[in-house]
C-alpha cells in the first residue's frame, strides 16, 4: 500500500518538473528568437546580463505557474472543500468527477467519492438499525404489558394466571436476549472484545452446545447424526460457544417433528471444518443473500420465535477469528451450513 502511494505521489513532481523544462527552453528559445531579429532586421546586438534573463525567466515561471496551480490545484480544492460542505449537512449522495491530467487531484476525487458512498451505505445501516431495533424491542413489550394488564383484572382462573405468568416470563427473556445479543453484536463489530485465546477441545464444545439446547430438540424428537473428530482449537472459546449454539438452534427451530440433524467436523491441513445440515424447510436463493444480515428474518410465521441476529453473531464472530461461514440450500428439503476456521 505504501509503495502504491509513493507511486501515485510522483504524479505532480514530475508533471511540474516536465513544465519548468519547457518554460526554461521557451525562455531560452525567446531570447534567441529575439537575438536573431534585431541582428537580422535592426543589425544591433542584445546584450542583457544574466539577472536580467534571470528575472525574465522568474517572471514567465512565475506567470506560468500562478496559472497552472490556479487550474490544477486551486479549482479542483475549491470544488472539493463545496462538495465537503454537503457531507457536513449530511448529503452523502454528492459525487465529484474531474478530467485533471495530475494523478493526486484524480485520487483525491476517487477516494472522496469512496468516502461518501460508504458514508450513505453506514448511514442506511444505522437507520434500518434503529428502526430494526425499535421494532423488535416494541414487541415484547407490547406482549408484556399486554398480559400484565390481563393479571390486573379480577376472578381469573388460576390456571390463566399461570399462562399469562409464562408468557411475560417468555418475553422477557426474549428482551433479555435481544439486548443481549445487540451489545455483544456492537462490541464485536468495534472490536471492543479482548482477543483472549485459549486451546480447547472443539468436539467437546459443540457437543456441550447440543445438551444446552436438550429442551427444544426433545420436545420435536429430533435424532442427531454426530461424526466429530477429536480436534484441539486455539481460539475465544466463550465467542466460540455461540456459533454452535446458534446454529443447533436454529437447525432444530426450522426441522420439522421427528426431522434429522447431521453434524461433522474435521481438520483438513492448515483449516478446520465443521458441517451441519438438516433436512428441515430450507431457504430460498433470494433469502440465502440475507440471512446473514442482522434483524433479517426469512421466514415470516416464526418472527416470535427470535430477533435475526443469530446467523449475524455466527458470521461476525468466524470472521473475527479468522474464519468464515457458507450456506447451501434448497426450499423443502433442507440446509446446510459450512464454518470454516484457520487451524494453527
């Protein structure tokens, strides 16, 4: 990147240095010219001394390049330090283009038109972000108040009373988690994390990961298809955690009763491998674009059932630790996710 800026840099050195030549032989060439003509015409000799050439030749250079820097340099600031106005007022949809034969003014314009789209793209992210994140905190809420309201009133069975106790239970461990998962989303994306690294066995993770989620894979008697190899992981465990469990999740969540999880991992050389696939409802080509994106949801009838930031914290996290994460899938027969991560 360095060597890439120095070569850039020499753009406007050498297209002065080419311009001080020229004015030097256009100098230079006057006064012969004009020595020439008054031999020629008048037959009398120029003879001016070498402060007064030099101060015809400053004069010219100086004309010459009060001019260039006027159409070069100056214009193109000038036009720069305008469109900077509009960013200031938050109008990231300004865009400069510019026809200057000096590299740096083109790569100036370049990165400034850099600048702004991914000023516009940060700022659409955090107004989808804000909206995403009123919307899913509005919905428990409104479940919470909602079923606090029904307790209020008088002669309910008891046995009402304990569902609506469960659901405010329910939602509020949903807010709980939904916030929960937001900071930590934050905290990765700044990297605010401390990259604490510990060996551990990764085969006992995802294992321990299954018997967490025991509860919700019991009650829809889903059978598991476990070959994992015996692999040792430098790594953050904790973050390492929830990968497993998000993805065990979410396999159980979109199987449907009696489905089939099969999960492998292995050590291929200098990576490591873990493969889960179900044979659940699957995801669309267009879905598959998103899912990774937080708040997206792809299928609609289970928006209760989580907030769209799962898939989004398994991403972020593999490519914190060097990793990666694919998807495969096909609408009614199932998914399969790939997580790929740098063995050492």
């Amino acid at each position: 990147m360095k060597k890439e800026r120095e070569k850039t840099g020499l753009g406007i050195i050498i297209y002065f240095t080419l311009i001080i030549i020229l004015v030097i032989m256009l100098t230079l060439g006057f006064a012969e010219l004009i020595t020439y003509i008054l031999n020629y015409y008048f037959h009398r000799a120029l003879n001016i001394p070498s402060t007064g050439w030099l101060m015809i030749f400053s004069v010219i250079l100086g004309l010459v390049f009060a001019r260039l820097a006027s159409s070069l340099i100056l214009s193109p600031v000038t036009r720069l330090g305008k469109a900077m106005e509009q960013v200031a007022r938050r109008d990231f949809s300004v865009r400069l283009e510019t026809k200057s034969v000096v590299t740096e003014v083109r790569d100036i314009y370049d990165n400034f038109n850099l600048m702004t789209s991914e000023l516009g793209t940060v700022e659409e992210l955090q107004t989808n972000f804000v909206s995403s994140v009123s919307h899913e905190f509005k919905t428990p809420i409104n479940a919470i108040e909602g079923y606090a309201m029904l307790l209020q009133e008088k002669n309910i069975p008891p046995e009402e009373q304990e569902e609506y106790v469960e659901k405010i239970l329910f939602n509020t461990k949903r807010l709980s988690e939904l916030v929960g998962n937001i900071l930590l989303l934050s905290k990765l994306e700044n990297q605010a994390i401390p990259a604490k690294t510990e060996s551990f066995r990764l085969d006992e993770q995802i294992r321990r990961a299954i018997l967490l989620l025991e509860s919700k894979w019991s009650a829809k008697d889903i059978s598991f298809d476990i070959d994992l190899e015996e692999t040792v992981y430098n790594g953050a465990e904790g973050l390492m955690l929830h990968i497993w469990v998000n993805l065990i999740d979410n396999a159980v969540k979109f199987s449907e009763k009696g489905g089939s999880i099969k999960m492998t991992l292995r050590r291929k050389k200098d990576t490591i491998v873990f493969v889960i696939e179900d044979n659940g409802c699957g995801i669309s080509e267009e879905d598959q674009k998103h899912i990774f994106n937080r708040f997206y949801q792809s299928d609609s009838s289970r928006k209760d059932e989580g907030s769209g930031l799962g898939l989004a914290l398994v991403k972020q996290i593999a490519e914190l630790c060097g990793g990666s994460i694919d998807v495969k899938s096909v609408l009614g027969k199932g998914s399969r996710f790939t997580v790929t991560l740098r063995a050492d």
